[in-house]
C-alpha cells in the first residue's frame, strides 16, 4: 500500500541541523505546530524571517550586538601558582578567549 504524508519540518537556515535532534527529524502537520514547537524549543526568528535554533541564535545576536564577556579570569595551577594565561567568555554564546595573564591580585572574576 503507498500512503501520501504532507508534513512539515523545520531546519536551521544557518547550520541547516533540523528541529528534533541530528538524527530524528521532526514532522508536523500545520506550519503553526511547526513554528509552536520550534519556539518552545528555543529557536529564534532572525533577519528575514530566517529561522535559527537555539545553538546559532545567540552567535548571530552576538555578531550583530557584541558579546557580552565575563570579566577575565585568572586560574590556579595544581601546585597553587597562578597559571601562563587568563580567560573569559561570553555568557550569551559560549565565545572562549584567552591572552597571557597579568598576574595582579584579582580575586579570579565574576562568577555571575
């Protein structure tokens, strides 16, 4: 027996990764349901009507707004001596930056 299905899914128009995970594929039988569920699921709408899940949505509103970092942090070594570099990164999309540390007496950062 053949069956016809017309459903709908949804697709990230930046990393193309579908609604319901890498290897399960969402379907839907309304673009309303669709979008409900995109929605719930944290996906974003972005410039033109784009749709963007919820792992490429904050890289591009951090492209378009900056990122918003932690203050620098300062680590420890097992030993106890202050660690060759320093680190921050941004609580909206996870951007980890690094420099060589200062080494002043901070107190390790903003922990937010």
């Amino acid at each position: 027996m053949l069956q016809v299905h017309t459903c709908v899914s949804v697709h990230c128009d930046r990393c193309r990764d579908a609604l319901g995970g890498p290897l399960v594929q969402a379907h839907y039988r309304t673009e309303k349901a669709a979008l409900d569920a995109a929605t719930a699921q944290r996906w974003r709408t972005g410039p033109g009507q784009r749709l963007l899940c919820s792992a490429c949505a904050p890289v591009l509103t951090c492209d378009a707004q900056d990122h918003d970092f932690s203050t620098w942090r300062h680590p420890v070594t097992a030993n106890g001596h202050p660690a060759p570099s320093e680190y921050r990164h941004c609580w909206r999309c996870c951007r980890l930056e690094s420099r060589p540390a200062t080494h002043n007496d901070h107190d390790g950062g903003d922990l937010r």
